[in-house]
C-alpha cells in the first residue's frame, strides 16, 4: 500500500511570508538547535524552507 502525503510545505497552507516567524520560533528551540553540530542561524532555517516549497 502507498500512502498519497506531500512532503511540500506549500501543500500544507505555508507561505513565504510565515518564513520569518517559522524561523524565530525554531531558534527559540534551544535545545534542537544547540544539539546541531553546526551552527544554525535562522537565515539557514529560513533558506531550508525555502528549498522545501
């Protein structure tokens, strides 16, 4: 069985224009991002949604 499931964010209502806030809340995530073995900043998480459209 296969199961029909979209891995694009735009499938699933987000915009461009959330990017900014979607990245401000991850940062906030201390410890997912402290726990990164590269440094993250949240252009990186911004330009990661970006790529996910």
């Amino acid at each position: 069985m296969e199961a029909s499931i979209s891995f694009r964010l735009a499938d699933c209502g987000t915009q461009e224009k959330h990017f900014h806030e979607i990245a401000k809340a991850a940062m906030s995530a201390g410890q997912l991002i402290s726990n990164n073995p590269r440094q993250v900043t949240a252009q990186d998480v911004v330009n990661i949604l970006k790529a996910n459209m």
